[in-house]
C-alpha cells in the first residue's frame, strides 16, 4: 500500500492507546551497578548480572523508584505502596535471562490522567491505565556483518517506566500532543532526557477503529518501536486509512504487531499479537516485594516541583504574557530556572523575560547553544539588562559588544567591562547636535522626503547618527533631537 490513501473520518472513528517507554536518567542499571550511560562502545557496560550469568542475583535501584513516583504524581495517579515485580517469559537473542523483570498485576502507578491542549485551544482528558517498573532489553545489530547478527547489551538492564494510556485517543493530534506533553514532563522533572532519537523515549501505538456512534472496540494492531512524533502520527494516518480500507472490501482486521517503515510511511505485519498468558507471568523469586512508606511518599511529594502547567497559568497571570509567550519560558525547565534565578536581580522582569525570549533566544539558535550551555550568568545578564533599561548603555552594543565580551571573561564585573569597553552612553548635547547635524547634511534628499510626508526615513537618520556615536548614545534621545530639527 502507498502512504497516499486518502484519510476519511465519515463512517468510522480511530481509537488508540499508547504504550510509552521512558528511560530513566540513573547513573546505573535498575538491577545492577553497571552504567546506564549511552553511547559506548558495544558490551562495555555490562556485569555477570547484565549477562544473567548462573547466580548472579539482582538489586533494586532505588532511584528509580522515586523518579517512577514523580512521574505517577505528575499525571495524579494512584501509588500503589506495596508493589512487587514479575518475569515475562519471551525470547529474544538480546534478552540474555529469556525472561523480562518488569510489573504486571501490581504496578507502582495507576488510574491516573493527563490533559492536553489541542491545536484549536480545546483541551483533551487522556486517562492513564498504568506505569509500571522495567528492564530494558538489549540491541541486535543486523548491519555490523554479513553473514551474522550481532548483540549490543550495553541496553540490557537499562531502567525503564512504561505508561499505559487508556484507549482515549482518537486521533493522530491528540497522540501527537499527548507525546509533546509526556517528553516535557520527564524533562521538568529530572526523569529522563526525553530524547526519542536516542530512544530516550519510544512509543508503541495500538490502533483500531470502529463505526462512529459504536461504543464496541475493534480489532486493534500494535505499531511497535516509533521513535519521532512525527512517525506516530504517520502510522496512526496510515494504519487508519489501511484498516478502513481492508473493511470497506469486506475483510477483517487481524490482531498483531506492525513495523513501521519511516522510509514509506506504511506499516507491515512482525508476527501475530501475543497476549498476556503467551509470556507466562510470575512473581520474580529473587526480588523481594517494594513496601513504600507513608513518610517517604509524602516526602517525594513535597519535593515535586511546580508542574508546567500551573507555570504557564502564573507566568500568564504575573507577568501578563500570552499564551505563546509564556509557553517559551514554561516549556523549557532549564530557561524557566534561568529566568527566576535572574530575577533576584532585575529591575525590572518583563525586560528580562523580553530578552530571554527575543535576542538571547535568537542568539543561542545561531551559536547552536542551549541555555545550559550558556556561560552568562542569570545574575550578570541582568545587570546587562538593567543597564540598558537606565540607558547608560544602548540594546545594541550590550548584544553586539557586551554580552560576547562577557562570555569570553565570565568572571569579569558587568559595568567596569562597560566602563573599560568604552561603551556606556556619554550624555554630550553638543556632540550628539554636530552628529544630527552631519547626517542631515548628507542626506538632503531624505530630508526633503521627510518633510514631503515620508516618515520612514526617520529610522535611517537614527541608524547614521548612532554610527557616528559609535553606539553610544540613547537612540530616543537621538530621535527627540533629529524631530527638533526636521521639524524646525
């Protein structure tokens, strides 16, 4: 089939549910000490328990516990405080036990719900089944040989929580925008990376549909391993246009499990669907129950932090920004930590916030910084700020001249550098005159144009006067003196 099916919504609806893999951000292994670092060289972070040696027994890491937490209380959830862990029996070549340690009939988190905003401003209850704790599996590699195979463990072991969506979904946006919210979360949250090219975080869909107004579910097929949102929301098209298709000729859907092709756009079948009997679930015998105290659970959540949500209503309601404008400095935690950590020093906050969203932004885009990376502190930029704001020095020379000075001797005091720079504003009235008086001179025929009604020409007469100054100078003040005179 082509990725060119026309996708129609008159007679049946798509319903889906996700199943999103979040690996954690531990230094370590969920059940063992080696890293769980990414971006080594094949089977270097792997031990006798990585390997399931005979006898080597696993040992919970406890942080990733408390970051499954966060996570539940962040999509108000249900914390299940005692909860155990089972194997789910499957083989793989990278699966060295043949048996996953994951959470089947008690899981840490439950009955919880997200919601989303939708592109047309509506919002969307997504409910949340589950969480649940696991290992991840290792990696094969088919293109390192030609004749074999080979296993990457470095993965094995890997800590992952997986949330289970309720089958809410009815659409490739609402997947899209539920994703966007889920990647933002882990990151505010310290839970993971979020980074879906690393498969920091991958998602699976399961997809069917049914006639609209039919409260009956269909047969679903489940879209394993979709690493962007962009490939979720081309093989949610897809496979409602196919399943839609295969009905409309008569035929019947068959459960299973799809692979998705990002070079195409189009799905094709792995194997058929397995359900729970077909992995043989158990309790794990070496892993003994996890007990979560009532003091430690209430500490976990005294510590969570404020949630995007709730910042993107204060900034909003603070500051008075718009939506767009909020949701710059309320997506990203690390730039929302930067502002309120700037504003212990800033006269005024909406020039701070005008700042990091406007030219530092722009300026970190083409140096391709980040603001972590960014080596300007929140409390210095500020003093840049608040210079600009008393006009001792122009925006354009703090951009173009301070703020790189700075960068370069971070440890340097902000107004001695103006001061040693030779660029804070010299309030000279006589200069300044002899400036205007130059560039009018050499501009008649803009001048006359001025004067015939042609208003524009004022922001070349500024710009001139300022070259002159060297940048040096209040451009309102330059503008109060060019109208005095053109107006003369």
């Amino acid at each position: 089939m082509s990725d060119k099916i026309t996708v129609s919504s008159s007679d049946f609806e798509l319903v889906s549910g996700l199943e999103i893999h979040v690996q954690l951000n531990t230094n370590t292994k969920i059940f063992s000490s080696d890293s769980a670092a990414f971006g080594a060289k094949p089977n270097q972070h792997i031990s006798p328990v990585s390997l399931a040696l005979p006898g080597a027994l696993p040992k919970l890491n406890k942080q990733v516990v408390e970051k499954a937490i966060r996570m539940g209380l962040a999509l108000n959830c249900k914390i299940n405080q005692v909860n155990y862990f089972d194997r789910k029996n499957y083989f793989y070549a990278d699966l060295p036990k043949g048996y996953q340690i994951t959470q089947d009939n008690k899981p840490i988190c439950q009955d919880g719900f997200i919601n989303v905003k939708l592109s047309n401003g509506t919002e969307k209850r997504i409910s949340i089944n589950r969480i649940h704790l696991e290992e991840d599996a290792g990696k094969s590699l088919h293109d390192q040989d030609e004749r074999f195979s080979c296993i990457d463990l470095n993965r094995a072991g890997v800590p992952l929580i997986e949330i289970v969506t309720e089958p809410d979904i009815r659409s490739a946006e609402e997947a899209s925008a539920l994703l966007t919210e889920m990647r933002k979360l882990v990151r505010h949250l310290n839970v993971s990376d979020g980074n879906m090219e690393e498969g920091s975080l991958r998602c699976d869909a399961n997809i069917s549909i049914r006639p609209k107004g039919s409260a009956d579910y269909g047969i679903r097929c489940e879209v394993k391993n979709l690493n962007s949102i962009r490939n979720v929301r081309r093989a949610m098209d897809f496979e409602f246009a196919r399943q839609r298709e295969v009905i409309g000729k008569g035929g019947v859907i068959i459960q299973s499990t799809l692979n998705f092709d990002s070079d195409q756009g189009t799905t094709s079948p792995m194997r058929n669907k397995e359900e729970a009997n077909d992995y043989r679930y158990f309790p794990d015998p070496d892993l003994v129950p996890l007990h979560i105290s009532d003091e430690r659970l209430a500490q976990i959540r005294a510590e969570m932090p404020e949630l995007p949500a709730v910042i993107l209503k204060r900034l909003m309601t603070d500051y008075n920004l718009g939506l767009s404008e909020a949701a710059v400095l309320g997506d990203d935690s690390d730039l929302f930590h930067y502002f309120t950590s700037g504003l212990q020093n800033i006269q005024q906050p909406k020039s701070l916030i005008n700042w990091l969203t406007g030219p530092i932004r722009a300026f970190l885009s083409d140096n391709k910084l980040t603001i972590a990376s960014f080596t300007l502190s929140p409390h210095k930029l500020s003093e840049v700020i608040n210079l600009v704001d008393e006009k001792r020095i122009s925006h354009q020379v703090a951009l173009q001249r301070l703020i790189p000075d700075l960068l370069n001797r971070p440890e340097s005091d902000v107004l001695q550098l103006s001061t040693e720079l030779n660029l804070l504003i010299k309030d000279n009235a006589d200069e300044l005159y002899q400036f205007v008086e130059q560039v009018l001179a050499k501009f008649q025929p803009q001048v006359q144009a001025y004067k015939n009604g042609k208003k524009g020409v004022l922001g070349l007469f500024v710009g001139e006067v300022m070259k002159l100054a060297k940048g040096k100078a209040d451009p309102k003040k330059i503008n109060d003196v060019l109208l005095q005179k053109l107006n003369s």
